[in-house]
DNA sequence: GATCGTTATATCTTCAAAGATATAACGATA
DNA sequence: TATCGTTATATCTTTGAAGATATAACGATC
C-alpha cells in the first residue's frame, strides 16, 4: 500500500500546520506574542492605559504583562512615571526595542517553517 | 552601539525558545500533542479507559479527544465495540498509525527548530 | 437472563484565569 | 492647595475548562 498524503486522511479541505513561540526562563514562559505588540503600542501612545485600551486589554493584564517584563528582563523594558503634568506615562527602553526587533525576526523564521509544514501535508 | 546578545538583556541565566505545534482545519486546532500520546496508548491497550489512565487523564476528556478525532478525519482513527466478553474495546485504524508517524516526523524537525533558535539566543 | 468491563452520555461541582470595579498615590502646573 | 490623567493595587464577580460522579447501553459468554 502507497503512502497517502496526510491531507487525504482528514475531512475538511484547508489544513494548515500552525502553532506558537515563546522564551522560556527556568521553565516558565515570558515572552510570547502578546507582550510585543504591547510594547509596540506603549512606545506609540507613550501609555500602558492607552496602549492596553488600543488592543483591547484590561488595563490591570496590561499591567501584569509589563511588570513580568521588568521582572525578567536585567534592565526595566518599561519606564514608567507617574503624577506630573499628564498624569504620568511610560516610555520603552533601549532593550525592549532590542526584543521587540529580535521577536520580529524570529516570527518570520517561524512563519516560514510553518508555511514550509503546511506545504508538506500537500 | 553594538547589538547586544538577546540573553544579555534578561536577568536570570538558562533560556530557551520553546512552542507548540498543531494541526488546523478551517481555524479549528485539532491534533496537538495529547491525542498523539492518546492514540499510541489505545493502540498499546486496546482500550480507551486503559489509555486514558496510563496518562493520567480522565476518560471523559479521553473520549471527547477521540470523538472530535473522528469527527475531523476522512476515516475514523479509534474504531470502538461496545459489549461482548470483555466489555467492548478500542483500536486504531491505519490512518491514525499514518498520523502518529507524521507528528512524529513533524516534532523531530520542530525539534530541530527550537534548538536552533535557542543557540541564536547565546 | 445474569455477568462483565467497556463505551457513551449527562449532570454537578471545583477551580483558576479573566474581567470589572474602585481607589490610593503620584507630581508638575496653575 | 486643587486639578489632572496616569500608575499601582486591592477586591469582588464572572466565566470557562477541568474534574468528579453517576448511569445507561452494549453484546459475547456462561
């Protein structure tokens, strides 16, 4: 018996290989997609309020996910400062655009190896 | 300013890309690596509940598994019986055995995939 | 028809993650 | 000192997933 192609055993028409990168410190994940593009729209809007209401999070998770940044990572990523004449704000560091580059790079390696699975099952 | 190693940037010593890989029809994931485990015990037991608990997993999530299984492929990968002198029973189909040997394949190289990533890392 | 262990299914409970809400702290400016 | 919008934090509610439990259906064998 031949070998079939693996899209020939499943139902549906559209298959697609997909999956999800993250860094990982001792076992625990702290770096995935959702982290990146907030620090992307902190950097925009110069605001952890702004930038979680601009992808729809809740401030308090937005805040979680910038505190855990800070946590794992050797310089703050996120600079923030409170009262003044704004309020306050928060600003990005030099390393997280340093991530947010690197991370972007690494998605795009992956975006091709799953494009190159998916391929395969043809 | 020279481009720093992305490991200098964070605080605590051993990191690793890690991810997850998966099977998707019509935005649906569908065959991640528990039902692959699953199968493979079925095959090795003869039975759904026998599989179930040599992975520590409840037969209900067991069996919701390997419903939704069937219900994505073309032909059904566990072929179950009901009654008779041992109670009824379960194996799995030619098509499941091809799966098993694709995922397999598909992890080895997703494998190969992260262990290139985590050396970019250093 | 009684027995057996399994499949198949429904229902109830638990638990953790997420969301909603409220409020204190902050500091430049006027 | 009053105002402002933001950061920082606590607490309560909601929700969805997982787990626990119970039970019907099944059919070869005796």
């Amino acid at each position: 018996m031949s070998k079939k192609k693996i899209s020939d055993l499943l139902k549906k028409g559209q298959f697609t290989v997909n999956g999800s990168l993250w860094l990982e410190g001792d076992g625990v994940r702290f770096f995935g997609p959702g982290p990146v593009q907030l620090l992307e729209l902190i950097q925009e809007t110069g605001s952890i309020n702004q930038a979680a209401k601009k992808m729809q999070m809740s401030y308090k998770k937005a805040w979680q996910l910038v505190d855990n940044l800070n946590a794992m990572s050797a310089q703050p990523m996120v600079i923030t400062t409170t009262g003044g004449e704004k309020g306050g704000g928060s600003s990005i560091s030099e390393e997280a655009i340093q991530m947010i580059s690197y991370h972007q790079q690494l998605r795009a390696r992956f975006k091709k190896f799953l494009e190159e699975e998916t391929l395969r099952l043809k």
